[in-house]
C-alpha cells in the first residue's frame, strides 16, 4: 500500500522559532504523488495528514499568512492545518481521486 505523507517533509521552522506547513506545498506533493501513481499504472492508498477541527493558525495558506500564526498557535509538538484547511484539502483530494478514476 503506498501512502503519501505529505506534512512532514514540508515543516519549515520561521526566524521567529515557530514551525509551520505551507497548505500550497502539501498540496503540490499529493498531486506530485498522484501524477506518479498515475505514470506507473499504480494507486496512492491514502494520505496521512495532521488536523485539528479546531480554528488554529499554525499552517499558512488556505486563507492564513504568515502574520496569522501568532493568532491561535497552538500545537505543542508540529503545526496541524484547521478545520477549514482540512475540509479544503479533503474536496481537492477527492477531485484528485476522480480525475484518476477517468
């Protein structure tokens, strides 16, 4: 079973000390990650991702900049998209998940 973990090669620590995950980065290594699948007649068999439901601001973009972080930080060990973020990711693997099925 191959499995795309796509949060932790992407962790970058900002001069102010805070670790963070940029969304358009984790985004662009699942599609990576689905363009080889595709390339080699094979199929990702999942994605592990870090979420929370709650509204933090420890990933940037989806809708938060790096300004944002200071807002709700509030992982104690690596930074977890939001609800919102994750919900955003959820549709645009789905479409990913079509468009291969074609």
């Amino acid at each position: 079973l191959w499995v795309s973990d796509p949060m932790h090669g992407n962790t970058v620590t900002l001069p102010s000390g805070l670790k963070t995950r940029s969304f358009e980065a984790i985004l662009r290594e699942i599609e990576r990650s689905f363009d080889v699948h595709e390339a080699e007649g094979t199929f990702l068999g999942g994605v592990h991702f870090e979420l929370t439901g709650e509204d933090v601001t420890e990933c940037i973009g989806a809708g938060l900049s790096e300004a944002d972080l200071d807002r709700k930080y509030l992982s104690v060990c690596d930074p977890r998209l939001n609800g919102r973020q994750g919900i955003d990711l959820a549709f645009r693997v789905a479409e990913l998940i079509r468009s291969n099925l074609n």
